[in-house]
C-alpha cells in the first residue's frame, strides 16, 4: 500500500509536467505526512542544508563566472 502510494504520486505528477526533483520531493513528502512519519521532515531539511553548505560546490558557481567574464 504504501509503495503504491508513493509511486502513483510520482506518475501523476510527471503526468502533470512537474519536473522530476520537485516530483521526488513532493511524493516522498506526502508519503511521510500520509503515513504519520513527520519525524523525518526536519531531517530532510537538515541533510540538504548541510549538502549545500560545502566551500567545495559552493566556489563552481564562481568558477564558471570567472570563466564567462
């Protein structure tokens, strides 16, 4: 039940001409509150934010307008 929930949300948002990330990302989040799992959002926002704040991929963006300029 719970992978058919998960997976006919994906389709239908692909179907609807969302872009596959954002559709990952709302199924998988209407997956968890659906299922009672909120305990998991924080997280979530924990691990992108921390991704992100790496000097490593934070200097490409400035490299490659380095290199336009």
């Amino acid at each position: 039940m719970l992978i058919g929930l998960l997976f006919g949300s994906l389709f239908f948002l692909l179907f609807l001409g969302i872009p596959i990330g954002t559709s990952l990302g709302i199924s998988a989040a209407l997956t968890m509150y659906l299922t009672g799992n909120l305990q998991y959002l924080n997280s979530v926002v924990t691990r992108l934010f921390t991704m992100v704040d790496n000097f490593v991929l934070m200097a490409v963006p400035f490299f490659i307008r380095a290199g336009n300029i």
